[in-house]
C-alpha cells in the first residue's frame, strides 16, 4: 500500500492586496494554505521584502548597518534610489523617525514633504510608517494621504485609536492601511473590524502584528502570528484572512548583540557577521509564520533571506 501523506483541508484563504501602482506594483497574500506548504495548498504570490530608508540620519546604527549606504543617510530620495538601483528592492520602507515628539519632532509640513519627494523619486511601491506615537502619527499620516493623493502608498501604524481619522484618509486618497495591534489575535480581529466599518475596503488593509528579533520574543510573536493565520485559513474567520506586515529590521539592529564589537565580546564572533545572521534569520522566522511582507535593512540579509525563500519554493 502507498504512503500518502495526512493533509489538512483548509476551508479558508488569504486575501490579496495590490501595493503601489503601475508595472512595478506588488501583489501579497493570496494564500491557500499555510507558509510554503505547497503540497497542500497555493502560495501564489511569494513574500517580499521592503528595504528600510530613514527621513533622518540614523546616529544609533551599527557600523555593519551603515556600510552600505555610506554618503547617502543624510537624504532619504538618494537613499532610497539608492536601494532600488543598487539593491534591486520591490519596495521602499520610509521610517518618520524625524516626527518623534521625543526626538527630532519635525513639523508635519516638512515631514509629509519628504515622504512626497520620496514618492516621486521612486517606481517601487512605498511603505511609511510613522513614529509610533499616536497623536503625531495621526497629524502627519492624515497630512501624507492628502499630498500623495493616488500614488497608493502602504500607510501605518494604525492603531485603534486614530483608525477613524487615519483610515478616513486613506480612504479619501485610496492607500492601503496597516492594521497594527501588540501581538494580540483578538485585538487584531477587533481592529479589522473597525476599519471595515469605517469603510475601509478588505484589499487595502493589511496586518502588522507588531513583532521582535531572536532572543527578545520572537516565539510569542511566531505563535500570535501562526494563530492568525489558523483562523483564516481553517476556522474561516474573515477578519483575520489579511496580509501581514513585519517591521523587522529595527528591532534587530536595536538590540546589543547588533552592536558589540568582537573586540569586546571575542566569543560572540564577527560583529558584522553576527549583525547580518541576526536579521536573517529573524526574518526567515517570521516568513514560516505568515509574514507577506518584511521591512529589513541590510542587502547581505536580504540575500540570504532571498535564497531561503527559493530554496523553500523548489523544494
């Protein structure tokens, strides 16, 4: 008799969304089973990877980050061509860092400025992501949605409490929103519903977890991630059939082990060896999770990353 392997039958599948406009606009999700189980469902469009550009000059990064984008961090449009005609990327990540109340606190004119000059600088679909602070988040998003009205731009976090103003906007200028909710499937569900009620149609929302490296939580970020994804595709919860979105990149670079040199911790090898495997396998990760989309920041682990994925796909 024939070995056939047990399958699970999924009653769901994962909604698509179009990101950016024109030939070089992407399409996520789509899904029809989970991650690269091929043998029993579709994948159709593969994951991508958004490489990370900063409205400011980063004084915190470590040297392995900076390497490749020497003479470039201190404009974000050269920055950000930079990483689409050198490094190839599917698409731009502009982190407001600048907006901060607590740091730079640049006004929203200025801010929303840069991400327009960015917007037009590029043919790559673009990703901004706000500060994190809600109220200033609100002012500059709002302000974005307006000026880059139809450049279809990915615009996040929203989080419940500024989804009304935010996913108004973006509903009025048509961008896609980023439903971010802290690593919680029920706070997730509730916020998808919200926009949904809002208006906000099912193609222009897609899901940020909220996420971290290895070592500092990424298995309760995996299992939040994981659940969601079991909710979509076998219990046919609606709400939570969205793509998701992982902003990986800070999180890892951020941490010490990022940025302790050799010379200071000899057993922790290579400082830019360690930094780059840091990433990638985070990221490879979060990809066997359920993520759609990741922002990461260093080419070499973008790479990597990128060969895994094949890897996976011929397998």
């Amino acid at each position: 008799m024939a070995f056939e392997i047990p399958k699970t039958l999924y009653s769901g599948k994962i909604k698509e969304a179009k990101l950016g406009k024109g030939s070089k606009a992407v399409t996520i999700g789509g899904e029809s089973a989970y991650p690269f189980y091929l043998f029993e469902g579709e994948m159709p469009n593969l994951p991508k990877i958004a490489m990370e550009v900063w409205d400011c000059p980063p004084e915190e990064w470590a040297e392995a980050a900076l390497e490749p984008f020497i003479g470039v961090t201190d404009d974000p449009v050269a920055w950000a061509k930079k990483c689409v005609e050198d490094y190839r990327a599917e698409i731009i990540a502009l982190q407001l860092i600048s907006t901060d109340p607590n740091g730079l606190d640049r006004g929203v004119d200025e801010a929303a400025g840069v991400v327009k000059k960015v917007a037009e600088a590029i043919d790559v679909p673009l990703i901004v992501w706000g500060c994190s602070d809600e109220e200033k988040d609100t002012e500059v998003l709002r302000k974005v949605c307006e000026i880059c009205q139809e450049k279809n731009l990915i615009i996040g976090p929203v989080v419940e409490g500024n989804h009304k103003k935010i996913g108004a906007a973006a509903i009025g200028y048509h961008h896609t929103v980023i439903a971010s909710t802290p690593i919680d499937i029920n706070l997730a569900k509730q916020l998808n519903i919200l926009l949904g009620n809002l208006g906000v149609s099912d193609e222009l929302i897609v899901m940020d977890p909220t996420v971290s490296g290895i070592g500092y939580g990424i298995e309760y970020a995996y299992s939040v991630m994981e659940r969601k994804r079991m909710a979509g595709l076998t219990q046919q919860d609606e709400r939570l059939q969205f793509p998701i979105i992982c902003n990986i990149s800070k999180e890892v670079w951020k941490t010490k082990e990022a940025h302790i040199p050799i010379e200071e911790d000899p057993n922790l090898g290579d400082a830019k060896k360690r930094g780059i495997l840091m990433e990638a396998m985070s990221a490879m990760v979060l990809l066997l999770g359920g993520a759609d989309v990741l922002i990461m920041r260093h080419p070499e682990a973008i790479r990597l990353v990128q060969e895994m994925i094949a890897e996976l796909i011929a397998s």
